[in-house]
C-alpha cells in the first residue's frame, strides 16, 4: 500500500504517479488528454490563440453605448444601451441606427473607462446602421474586411461592450449568406449574415470579425425565441453607407413613384415570353409626375424584368433600386393585358 498522504502532496507538487497503484492495483494515470490525442488538443489550443488575438489586437476600438438624457442634477441618466466601435482614429465610430435612433445624448465608454460624449453624423434606418462622433484623435480603430469573401462555415467572433462590460466576446461560424433582414421600418436589408456565435440585446451595433480581426458585419438583431441565430450588416454595406454619410451627409435611393404587389402570371405568357419566374410586380398605383407615370407605367401594368433581372416581389426593385444610379435611366419590363413593352424610367431621390 502507498501512503495516501504522500501521494495527495505529489499529485498537489505535479510530480510523476504513475508508478503508484490505484484500488484495482492498476497503475494510476491522470485524467487529462493522452499524447496520442494531442494533435486535436492543439488545433482547439490553436483556435483559442486565434480568438485571443483578434481579441487583445481589436478589444480597445469597441466601446459601449449609453442614450438617454440630463437629470435634473445635470448627470446624464442612460435610458438604453448598446455597442460600435472606432472606424477613423479621429473619433468616427458605427452603430445600430436603432441604439441611437430618438437619442436626446449619447454617450461612448472605452474599455479603459474613458466616457466622451457623442453625436449623430449620419443614419440609415433603411440599413440599421448610424455613424456617430466623439470629440478625440489618435483612437485605436478597427478595419472594415471583405464582406464578400466570407464563406458559410467559416470561424467568426462577435464582440461588444454591453452596458458597459469589458469586450464581450462569443465565437461561432457563419451559418448561411445571403438572408434578407425587415427592418422596423418594413425596408427589406438584403445580403444579410446569419452566424451561430451567441449575442445580446447589448451587443447590437458590435461589430462581427473574422479570424484577422476585421471587420467583416455589424450585429444587428437575434432571434430570441431560437438558441444561438444571429444576424450582421455586411461589411461591404456598412462601406457605402458610411461613405454617403460622410462625403454627402445622407444615404441616398432612388424611387420610382409607383406602388406595387406581388402577381402571379399566367403560365402561358412566362413560357412565350420565356420569363424568368412565375411571379411580377402589379402596379397598383402610379404617382402623377413622378418617374413610373413620366415613363409611361400604367396602373395594371406587371413588372418583370428591371435593369435586365428578375422581379418577382417589392423588395426585388428596392435592392435594384439600390444597385442602379440615380437620376440615369433605368430599363424596365413590363406585361400589360398580354403585350410584353419596354420602358425606360429615370430614378429620382427618394426624400
């Protein structure tokens, strides 16, 4: 027998048990991850320096968000709470439009405890995003990667500050590319991310980072009846949203002064005509003077081709809308009774 004593200090001193025997008279072993399995205990130790980097190398851009107002001892009362982190080192930061939207003060707490306050430079509610400014230079700030290049599978790491909380962090992969978003204003956000790493309520407006630690979405909402869905802006959205905000002040999109429902075409004529889908867009009403009715579109009219794609909803023309410039003609299909007919209508800013 051993001295149970002897062996408790040599186990505590990490000296070598293996010639002590357990209560079956078998050698003792520890219980911890044989050598021969090390291989796969060095690709998770890989993974986890992977993490740790983007983490340590980004954690200093992301800040949390406070809104709310001045109480009556001039101390600022925060009312809600969200994430954003440093885009430009002299202190332009981005967000969810919907953590910032209405806010009376905004305030922006860096993981050093630093509170500056901030303001509004620009919002999109169409794309939930909103750029913000605090009074500060030389900040540490975080890259805009290729929202283009991510492939489903692929390891991401969502970060924030919520409420205040020293960079947040959850891993997981991108579960699918490509999903469409309803914004609270009933605007469709196509292109969406859906990943699998766990967020909150307080990470809203954080950003979503690849393996180099950039940023490659924005975190926008979760599902909180379903475990672990999250969704993001892509990057490449976030690109051309903040740079209309800050060469011109808003995003703009155009308009084509019309109103229109899905319809469902007869087989025949998709098979004459050879369309592209079942489906088009009725025009159910037509602005006087705006660029459907300048055009020459007729209430009745289905729309089913624009710019050379398929329509077969609303949100088809918005995303095309997006794609098109404004103010240059834009060729339109259409069915009317049983005619196929061409129209070009030039897109006006939507206000």
């Amino acid at each position: 027998m051993t001295d149970p004593k002897g062996s408790s200090l040599a186990w505590l001193e990490g000296r070598d048990l293996s010639g002590v025997e357990g209560t079956e008279g078998a050698p003792c072993a520890p219980c911890e991850v044989p050598r021969s399995e090390m291989s796969n205990v060095e690709l998770l130790d890989a993974y986890s320096r992977a993490v740790i980097s983007v983490v340590e190398h980004v954690g200093p851009a992301i800040v949390s968000i406070s809104v709310g107002q001045e109480s009556p001892e001039a101390a600022f009362e925060p009312l809600g709470a969200g994430s954003g982190f440093v885009l430009t080192p002299d202190g332009y930061l981005l967000t969810n439009n919907h953590v910032v939207s209405g806010a009376r003060k905004i305030e922006a707490v860096f993981i050093d405890g630093q509170r500056l306050a901030a303001a509004v430079v620009g919002d999109d509610p169409s794309s939930d995003l909103a750029v913000i400014r605090v009074n500060a230079s030389g900040l540490p700030y975080a890259t805009l990667g290729d929202s283009a290049a991510l492939q489903v599978g692929q390891l991401v790491i969502a970060m924030g500050n919520p409420f205040g909380f020293q960079s947040t962090v959850s891993t997981g992969v991108v579960s699918a590319l490509g999903r469409s978003l309803r914004t609270r204003q009933g605007r469709l956000i196509e292109n969406i991310i859906q990943h699998a790493a766990p967020l909150n309520p307080g990470n809203s407006g954080g950003p979503l980072l690849d393996s180099k630690g950039r940023v490659i979405g924005i975190n926008t909402a979760i599902i909180a009846q379903a475990q672990g869905i999250g969704f993001a802006i892509p990057s490449n959205t976030a690109k051309r949203v903040v740079t209309q905000i800050l060469t011109i002040g808003r995003v703009r999109r155009g308009y084509l002064g019309l109103v229109g429902m899905p319809r469902k075409l007869d087989r025949r004529l998709v098979r004459f005509y050879k369309l592209g889908s079942d489906f088009g867009v009725e025009v159910g009403l037509v602005e006087p003077g705006g660029p459907a009715h300048k055009a020459g579109l007729q209430r009745g009219d289905v729309i089913v081709l624009a710019a050379g794609k398929v329509v077969a909803s609303i949100d088809d023309i918005f995303r095309i809308l997006g794609e098109e410039p404004i103010g240059q003609p834009l060729r339109l299909v259409a069915i009317r009774l049983k005619d196929r007919l061409d129209f070009e209508v030039v897109p006006e800013e939507a206000r």
